[in-house]
C-alpha cells in the first residue's frame, strides 16, 4: 500500500473545471451555498464518487457523505472532506482543494484496486463560508450537535429565503439524520489562507490545532453635532471614539504576540454625512489567539480600553459577546500520522495553527481530527485573487492520501 | 421710526403653522427643497407677502424676492432673508427663522404705516441645505455668480430628477434673470447651530464673518486579508490608517484653537466584514477656520499626518480637495448696525463667527452684509429636536429689524 501516487495533473484540471461552476472574469468563483451553482457543483461531485463504486448519502441539512467499503464494515469510516460553497468574490481553491483532493485520493485507491482496512469516506459540508447565511461552518456545525438543526433550516439570507426552502430548492435536503454518521477520524485539507508557509519556503503546514475567537458587536453613542457650529471641546463624537478603539485593539493584539490578532472589520455610522459630527457608530471586533487565557485577558483588555476611550470623550460604548469558539488542539494520532505522511515524500513542513475556523474543528469534538495546510500565494483569501500552485496542490494531496491510509493501516493493527 | 415692536406671538404661531408643511411626527420638518412640501410653503409665503402690498418676483433658480416700495425707487432695496427648506431630519428654526422674522418686520412696518428710504426686500433663496441636490447655499451661490445657472439647473437628486425639472414641477423658474437683483446690503438672522450663545447666556450674537471652509474626499488603500490568517505584523489594514487619522485630525484641529475645527463624517470600508482585515477605506474631511492661512497650515499638516500613517502601516493614501470657501468677513456698516440693534433693546450679545456657512456669505460677495444669530438649545441643529424660545426669537427678529431701519436711516442721510 506504500508508493501510491495521486495524479497531480488530473487534480489541477478538476479544480479548474469546477471553478468554471460560478466563475468569475477575474478568475475567482462565486459559489454561494445553495445557489444553483452549488446544485450544479454538488450533482458534478456525486457524479464522480459514484463512477468510483461510491455510495453517497446526504443528510437533513444537505451534507454530503460518499462511502467507500473497507476489509471492516464495522469500523467507522476514516473520512477527509472540506467544502465546496465559496465566498461572493472567493477563490478556485478554499475549500474545493479538500474535496477535490480527497475524490482524487478516492480514484488512486480506485485505480490501483487497494483495499483499506475501514471504509473511507469523503464529505462535502454544507455552508462552511457563512457568506449566505449566518453563521459559518454551519454544517458540521449541525453534524457536531453545536447547531440544532430546527435553527439552521430557519436561518434566512438576505432576501428572507430560508436555508431549508434553499436546500428544498436545489434538491439536497437528504434522509440522513444530521450526525449519525460516525467516523473514525476526519482529515482536511486546505490552503493556509495566511502568510507563513510561503514566507519561510515551506511545502506542508501540520495543523495542530485552530485558534480560538472571540466576536462581538459594538455601539458607540454620542451626540451628533454640526461639523462648523460645534467647537472641539463641545462635541462627543461617537467615531473618535471609535477610530481610537481601532488603534488600541491593534496594540493589544501586538502585545500578545505572536499569534493574537485582533480586528475592527466593520465600522458605520449611522448617519455619515462631510458635515455632521456622528453620533453614533456601530462596529464589530474579532479576536483570536491558540490560547483561551490570553483570550480572556484580551477581551478584559479591549473592554477597559473601550471603557475609557468613550468616557474620555464624552461619549458612551457598548460592546456584546456574539460568538466564543475555544481554542481546538487537534488528535496527536492523527497529527502524526500527517507529520509521518509529509516525511514519506520528504516534504518541508511547519507545524501551524489554524487562524480560520474550519470543519476540522468541529470535527474534532466528534472524532479525532487533522488538517494539513498548503501554501497560499500572498497569504490571500476570500479574494479571487487566491492562488496556490501546481506543486502545492499535488503535495498537500498526496499527503492527504498517505496520512488516510497510515491511519487506516493503524485501524488495522499493521 | 423708533421703538417699532414686532409682535412675537405672530412670529412664532408662524413657526409653527408652517413647520406643519412636512412636519414630522418628532416635531421636526422635512422640507426637501423643490418638494411639493416646499411649493406649499413658498406659495404661503407669497400670499402673505403680498397681502402686505408687497411685489413678489422669481428668478430662474426659484429665488423669491418680495418687495417693498421706499421713499427713494432709486436706491437698490435694503434686504432680509434666509431660506424655507429643511434637511430630511430637520427642525422648525434653522432658515425658516429668518424668513419669517423678516416678514414680521414688514408686517410691523405695514402695520406701522412706515415708509423707508429704501425699498425693503425679502428674500426666500432656494436649496441652502443641498440635501437634496448638491452643493449646498444653491440659490444665493447662483445669485452672486459663484455657481452657473446652467450647471445647477441640470444637477439631479437621488432619483436622477434634474434641479430643473423639480423647479418646473412646483411652478417656481421665474423669468428674472438670476443675479440681476441688486440690493444696498443684505441682513439674515439665524439659528446658532453652535452652543456658545447658550453657553454664556447671551441674548444676541453679533456674526463678523464665516469661517473659511476645506472639504476632501479620502480613500486608503491596503490589502484585504483574513482576520484569522493574517498575522498583526503582515497587514496592510486601511480601516487602521484611517482610525488613526481620525485622532490626528482631532488633534491637529485642537492644536489650532479656538475655532479651528476638523471632522471625519463619513468612513466607509469597501468590504465590511466581521473577519476580513479591510483593504480599502474612504472618507471625508471638513476643515474650518476663520483665518485662511491656518487652514493652510491644518491642510498641509492633515496631508503629512495622512502620508506618514499611510506608510508606517504599509497603505497608500490619497486625499482630494473637493471644496474651498475662504472665510467671510461680513461688513462693518451692517456690523455695526446689528451691534447698535441690539443695544438699542439692551440685548445681551456676543460677538460669533459662524461655523456653518449661509446665504449671507454669499451675499457679502455681491453687497454690504451681515448675520445675528440667537441661540440654539444645546447647540443642536440638522436634527428634528432643534429648538430655540419664544423669547429669543422675538429678540432676533426686533434686532433684525432695528438693523435694517439703521442702516436704512443712513441710506437716507440720517
């Protein structure tokens, strides 16, 4: 079962083929879960695991599961997967590398007639980008048991469509109760959406785990005012108050380096006008570190922070917690098998942690879980401008494949 | 012509009858110029002015202009005015104060049996807010030649519906030609808009000039990165640069005291998100001063403060000058006419320079002018809770007309 090759060529073209499902002129694809063009790329995806003797399941909220039996119908599946829904101006690659990657480690064990010992199974998770509807990762959000699936189905995007008429529209809305699929563990691919790899000229990022987060919505409140009438000492200007909060998140995030980001992502006032001294501004803030205690003592900071920049000028601030996800250490058995697979190819590596959530976290709460990270071009993502090369996508593939099969082989007691 | 009263009751149930064509339900007005709320009360006010004997004329912008026959058909008219349209949220007093004090003085000296010197105008002008079409102070821009009729004539609103076309549609283009009226000076009381005059308990300000004015529209450019991914040191954030900004604009308009003023009103990032690091931002800035040269300074100081937090956060900036108005100072004689006015009634004053422009300030282009102002409560104004009292009304509209009877009696060699 040693020197199984994945086909780097056939990979590279069924990213490009199906980056033509939703494809934009700038290169990029506008796949948004449940659209039509999701329909398309999903009927495409089932087209191809059946053509392999796959069987493909789906489940009430449209996850997709293709099982390939083992020696062992009774151990759970050793799965990969990721997703194939993208951003509005999203890129060829997030996402669909880990699908598309797991089909083609799917068709060299195919072509090669190899016989794992658990069945193995790749999946397609539903809404992972939270573009169309709030909130990301959303389904193997549902599949951990983290989101009832009663309030995915009623989540509505922004035309008042709910997810369920959605799913019902495009025909995936399957028998399967969400998360009776078991597995024995889950293994994704993905790009690394961020800058290290490339930096330091490494081929393979073992993931060891995603950092935690922490979001929140926030409102200043002041006292609109004339921009001419109202003397500097007189006003309260809500974006002043804000426009510092930025640079202060900023600071806190350095001062916890060197993983801690933090970052105001929206900004609006209410009332934008050159001439009026806004009283009011809404904002978001978004903080992430591996570690749940800095997290802590960065929120307590950003709060205080929050505290005294209004006070100072007259205005008040209110900031919610809208989302906490702890930070998730990955399973070291499925680590290692990643970190022994990158060796059998003697790629260069460095272990990362993930900044973006993934499917893989939610994963791991239900099976021990890995991810593998590839180089992204200029660290860009959610851009159609995203780009990893020829190599990289044939390197974290290959890998994929043996570090599946070096932990089916341990299912097997070899 | 001494101790003439104007009768303040009439005054106000006049605010406030007509502050019920578009009133709203906060007890504001929104009385978008060229509206058919406009029509009605411009066609109000015609009938009251001419009930008076007075002739109303129309230019070709809609400026209305009411005459009163003087003594003396050869001098050019000593005139009043202000404007009757509304912001969106806007209140009872701001421009509306003005014309209908001044039509509280003609009534006085109707009712008075006086005869001036000079004839006595008033002037309604059309769109000083510029909420609808833009730029602002449109009517008596066009009058003193600072605009081209044929240019605001085909300056459209939201709904692409030409200044033109709305002017046809309530039946206000007139046949005179715009800034063929000339005037022996020019006198408007206004609203403060301001806090100073509440602030020190004064009565009446004497208004000597309009602070100079710079307006410039912003974008900074950085990268777009993923709020997880993209670690603090690697980001090109332009939401920073521009916080930032913001501050050093705060600072630099401090550093100017006291009537130096800057403001950021408008922040707009190009792809808010909650994890997205923005890559691109765009704003305004409005800068006042009573003194040219220290706009000049405050100008080259905000583009060095800009250019130098651009670069330090790896973004590039670029910042447009999109409007000058140098300060006005209004003329001594009519100065001096609305200081002895309020003298005359034992008025507590305080001299102003007015930090929002006005009509008056075009005026001063084209004849002797001058403004009083009365107070403001908490100095709110574009805001429907904009209010001023009963007393202070009645004040100003005595102190306007005692300033015109002044300036008048000079006219006439006394």
């Amino acid at each position: 079962m040693r020197n199984l090759k994945i086909d780097g060529r056939r990979l590279w073209d069924d990213i490009h083929d199906t980056g033509k499902i939703g494809g934009t002129a700038k290169g990029g694809v506008r796949r948004l879960t449940l659209s039509d063009e999701d329909r398309q790329v999903r009927d495409w995806f089932r087209t191809q695991c059946e053509a392999l003797g796959c069987t493909v399941t789906v489940d009430g909220v449209g996850n997709m599961f293709a099982l390939r039996p083992g020696k062992n119908p009774n151990l759970p599946p050793v799965a990969m997967g990721s997703h194939l829904d993208t951003q509005p101006s999203g890129g060829k690659f997030d996402g669909v590398l880990g699908v598309l990657s797991g089909l083609e480690a799917l068709r060299t064990l195919h072509d090669n007639g190899v016989e794992t010992e658990a069945p193995f199974m790749l999946v397609n998770w539903t809404n992972e980008e939270g573009s169309r509807f709030l909130p990301a990762v959303m389904g193997s959000g549902a599949h951990a048991g983290a989101l009832a699936v009663a309030a995915v189905l009623a989540k509505t995007d922004r035309d008042g469509v709910t997810f369920g008429t959605a799913l019902d529209a495009i025909g995936y809305r399957g028998t399967m109760p969400v998360g009776a699929q078991k597995f024995s563990a889950y293994f994704e691919l993905h790009i690394e959406q961020g800058p290290y790899l490339e930096a330091e000229g490494k081929t393979i990022g073992v993931v060891t785990g995603v950092q935690g987060m922490r979001w929140f919505n926030g409102r200043c409140t002041g006292v609109d005012g004339h921009a001419g009438a109202t003397p500097m000492h007189r006003r309260a200007d809500a974006l002043l108050t804000v426009a510092r909060l930025v640079d202060r998140i900023d600071a806190i995030a350095r001062s916890h380096g060197p993983h801690a980001v933090g970052t105001i992502g929206e900004l609006t006032p209410a009332a934008p006008s050159i001439n009026v001294v806004q009283g009011e501004v809404s904002f978001t803030i978004d903080l992430r570190d591996p570690n749940d205690a800095v997290l802590e003592v960065m929120e307590a900071e950003v709060r205080a922070a929050a505290a005294e920049l209004a006070a100072r000028n007259g205005t008040t601030i209110e900031i919610e917690r809208i989302w906490r996800a702890p930070p998730i250490p990955f399973a070291a058995e499925c680590v290692a098998a990643v970190r022994e697979a990158a060796a059998d190819s003697q790629f260069s590596t460095r272990d990362c942690i993930s900044g973006a959530s993934h499917d893989a976290a939610y994963m791991q709460s239900v099976c021990p879980s890995a991810m593998i990270f590839i180089p992204s071009a200029e660290g860009l993502s959610h851009n159609e401008l995203e780009s990893s090369s020829f190599e990289d996508c044939a390197a974290g593939a290959q890998v994929l494949l043996d570090a599946v099969l070096r932990y089916d082989a341990r299912l097997g007691g070899r």
